[in-house]
C-alpha cells in the first residue's frame, strides 16, 4: 500500500532529522570507535525503536502506565545523559598507538557497551517513546497490514540514515587527527550533560506533578 509507505517514509523522515543526544553520539562513536563501533551504537537504537513499537501496538496498557510516568523515566533518562557526557568530557580517551595513530581494535565487551548504551539512550529519552505511543495511538484504527507496513518502513528508513551517518563521519574521521577527535569527543560530552541538565530542568521546575 502506497499511502503506507509514504507514511512511513514521514515519520523516518521527522525521526532521522531531529535534533538529540542519539545524532550527535551516532557521530562520536563513529569518530571514536570506527565505523563497526558506530554500526553497534545504531544498532542498539533500531533494537530500542523495535521494542518500543512493539510495546506501543502489543502492550498498550504497559506503554500507557509508561507514559503517565514519564517524568520518573526522564529523570532516569537524564541522569543516564549527564553521566555519560561526564564520562566523555572528563575521563573517555581516544586511543592511539606508540606512533600516535589511532587505534580502533575493540572487544566484544566494548561492542556489547556501545550496543547497549544506543539502546538506554534511545528508551529513556521521554520524547522518543511519546512518539512512538502517539503514532500507534493514531494508526490503531487502521488495518494491522497498515500499520506493519507503515512502522516497518519508518524504522527501516532510521535505520539507514543512522547507518548513512555513520558512514558520513568516517569519512570526517579520516581527515582528523587523534588529538581532534579527543576534542570533538568532550564536546560530544557537553552535548550530552547539557540534554540532560536541560531536560532535568525542564522535569523538576515545569511538571507539577510526580505521581507514582
């Protein structure tokens, strides 16, 4: 069905140019860790985008109680921002070699980290699963074929754009030395604590309630 393509390609398309904490880590894993540290770090996303699809459409009573505590999932989402983008400015650092080339060996432990932080990034982020509870509730008296094709297109088209920036700055990542990308990994960190700070602002002093 056409017209679910096109809706899919939409919401892809409101999804992959907003602005947030996933964009600008996609770019730092991939100048930190290669192009296969920043595919792990999307991945982990796309598996979160998954699982919030599934839950808005399959459980819906569960990603409505989610919703009504979304303040609590974003104060966790927030301090999970502003840890990491603490981490990243004062402690991540870039590894080079004795000649001082960079080097981009990472274990399957450092995989598993960098899959499972795109993954938390992405879930706690309150907006994101908002999104996804607004698109379901709004496609939920159409068809399931509808709907399967219209989420199915979304996510696969994210998917590939995040994978498409992940190529992009590789190709960034080339033409910088490893001291440059150090530098471009804080300010990666002062994105991060700055969302979540913001975030945390906006939860404790414009929310009036914080019901369990």
């Amino acid at each position: 069905m056409f017209e679910a393509v096109l809706k899919g390609l939409t919401l892809g398309l409101l999804l992959s140019i907003s602005v947030g904490p996933v964009i600008f880590s996609i770019i730092k894993q991939s100048l930190n860790n290669g192009h296969r540290g920043g595919l792990a770090f999307v991945l982990g996303v796309s598996v979160s985008d998954i699982t919030l699809v599934f839950v808005s459409n399959v459980f819906t009573t569960v990603f409505t109680y989610m919703v009504r505590h979304k303040n609590f999932i974003g104060v966790g989402g927030s301090i999970f921002l502003i840890v990491v983008g603490i981490y990243f400015i004062f402690f991540k650092k870039v590894k080079v070699d004795d000649s001082g080339v960079q080097v981009l060996q990472l274990s399957k432990k450092d995989y598993i980290k960098t899959f499972l932080s795109g993954y938390f990034m992405n879930t706690l982020n309150p907006a994101v699963f908002i999104f996804w509870l607004t698109t379901s509730t709004t496609l939920i008296t159409l068809s399931i074929e509808y709907r399967v094709i219209a989420f199915v297109t979304c996510l696969v088209f994210v998917l590939a754009t995040d994978i498409l920036k992940v190529m992009m700055a590789q190709r960034i990542r080339k033409k910088l030395t490893p001291h440059n990308i150090q530098i471009l990994s804080r300010i990666n960190g002062v994105v991060l604590l700055g969302f979540g700070l913001v975030l945390l602002w906006g939860l404790i002093f414009y929310t009036s309630t914080f019901s369990i």
